[in-house]
C-alpha cells in the first residue's frame, strides 16, 4: 500500500488538490482519501457528507473525515484504560483527574492524529492500494510527522529506564522475597521481569507501531508528499519551512504545486523564485473563475494536476 501526505498552509486549495489526486489515481488503483483537517472541507469539495467511517464515491474510489474531538476522546480514554491496567495498585494516582488536566495539554492533538493516522494505515492494508491523506494546516501537520521520530528517541531512553527499574525490583525480590499484595480484593505481583512487565510490554508494542510509520513515512517506494502553495510570498516562505521540516525528517518530497496561478508577471517571478529555492520542479495550476465543487468539476480539475506524478514507484 502507497500513502500520499497532501500538505499546505489553510487556503491554499489542498483539500481540492487532495481530491483531485484521489480522483485521479481511483482510475486505476482502489484509493481512500482521508481528511484530518479539523475544518473537515473534503466533504464540501466533493458535494457529499461524509463521516469518520469509508464512505464509496466510485467504483474505486472511497471518502472519510476524522472527527478530530472524537480521536482525542478515545485516545484519552484508551491512556486512561492502560494506565489502570499496569498502574491500578498504586491508589495515589487519580488516573481520570490525571486526565482531566492533559485533555488540552499541548501534543494531545498531535498525539491522537497520529494514533488515528497509525489506526487508518493498519486497516487499510489489503483494502485500499493508495492512501490520500488532506492533512491540517502546516504547523500542525509537521508536528504530527514529526512525532514518530521523537516517540522513538523518548521510547528507547523509556526503555531503558524501565530496564533499570525491573533490574532493581528483581534484586531486591532476590533479598526479601516476591513482593505481593492485595488492594479491593484483588492480588498484585510486582514485575521484576521484563517478559511479565506490562509496561514493557506497552512501550514495546507502541515502538513497534510507531516505528512502522516513522519506515513508512521514510519510504520513497511507499510514500510521497506533495506540498501545495499559491504564488505568493507568504506561501512561499511557509513551504519552505515545510519542506526544511520534512527533509529532516527524510521523507520523500514531490514536485511542488503551484494552484491559483494567474499568470502574472510577479506570479512568473516569484514561480521561478521557489523552483530555485525549493530544489523541486513546479507544477501550475490556472486560477478557475470558480472553486471546483462535486465529482465532474474536481475531475476537471485534476486533469491539471497529473497526479500520477506523485505516486510512490515500487
């Protein structure tokens, strides 16, 4: 399965050009485009209503729109099951207080963005053959790619930190004895090993999920980004950014499009400004009279787009 990241600063018509790769690859691929914009347009563009779960617009062609409230609120509340799992004897925690207080905390969007991300990919192997992705505005979108890179290097020093911690559980247990005790009836052992540990196990599986998509993300064969701007200044200098973002993070960057292109003199300037900057070739767009809105306008428009040129080769 291929994944393609359509990314942009608001307004700079993604969504459109999210749909109208989708369209255009559904010719000849089975495709799922997904929304994380909290704004939710995907559904506006395409002139039909559309929800969290596949929704078919084409023989081979399927629509869905993340309701972002109810990702954070089922990542909260699967933390808040996992933490009672491997920390319910510990009474001095109030895990829904806890909780409480993190629920606006800075990263929990980023967070459950990616966990959805992760969810969307594992379920659509076999199902879908590419998956378009029309991702938030930029600043969010950076950091939710970012975030397996870093949930890496936070994961293997948590690891070791649980290594330590089990390795003096167990010397301790060799002196006194196997810790046990009950709390509101129910018997609780002490890990000492990794095998039994249940926090070890979570932050191995999670490393194993997120690592699958730090490869993913990495994988030229696999995944493609096609970053979208108008010809502006403004937009330009937010794709670079972006760009400077992705490459440190090795993923695959496309050729750039260039929508809204009007054709004047200092859109022409400033056209052959990014392709010098950027390193990338530049597709245009024309500026239409009207946004493209339903199947037979968002087909139109995407015979602009080529949007072959995006999909990842292998």
């Amino acid at each position: 399965m291929k994944t393609i990241f359509v990314v942009g600063k608001g307004g700079v018509g993604k969504t459109t050009c999210a749909a109208a790769t989708a369209v255009s690859l559904s010719k000849k691929y089975d495709i799922l485009i997904v929304s994380l914009d909290p704004a939710h347009n995907l559904g506006d563009v395409f002139g039909s209503s559309l929800s969290g779960k596949a929704k078919s617009l084409g023989s081979r062609l399927w629509a869905m729109e993340v309701d972002m409230e109810r990702a954070i609120r089922d990542y909260l509340e699967e933390s808040a099951r996992k933490l009672k799992g491997m920390y319910g004897y510990l009474k001095a925690i109030n895990i829904e207080g806890y909780l409480d207080t993190i629920r606006l905390s800075p990263g929990i969007e980023e967070y459950a963005t990616l966990e959805e991300m992760e969810k969307i990919i594992s379920e659509g192997e076999g199902r879908y053959e590419v998956i378009v992705f029309d991702t938030p505005p930029t600043g969010l979108t950076l950091r939710v790619l970012a975030l397996p890179k870093i949930s890496l290097i936070w994961g293997e020093r948590l690891v070791k930190l649980r290594k330590d911690i089990l390795s003096k559980r167990l010397a301790i247990e060799k002196i006194e004895g196997e810790k046990k005790f009950v709390l509101e009836g129910r018997e609780f052992k002490l890990s000492t090993r990794e095998e039994k540990d249940e926090v070890m196990r979570e932050l191995v599986t999670y490393m194993s999920e997120v690592g699958k998509v730090k490869e993913l993300q990495t994988d030229s064969r696999r995944t493609a980004v096609m970053p979208v701007m108008n010809p502006d200044r403004l937009s330009l200098f937010e794709t670079k950014r972006a760009l400077d973002t992705l490459a440190s993070l090795a993923m695959p960057i496309g050729a750039i499009v260039v929508n809204k292109y009007g054709g004047k003199e200092e859109e022409n300037a400033l056209v052959a400004k990014a392709e010098k900057e950027l390193g990338k070739p530049i597709r245009k767009i024309p500026l239409l009279e009207e946004e493209p809105v339903g199947m037979d306008a968002i087909e139109q428009f995407s015979v602009f787009l080529k949007a072959e040129e995006w999909l990842p080769r292998g």
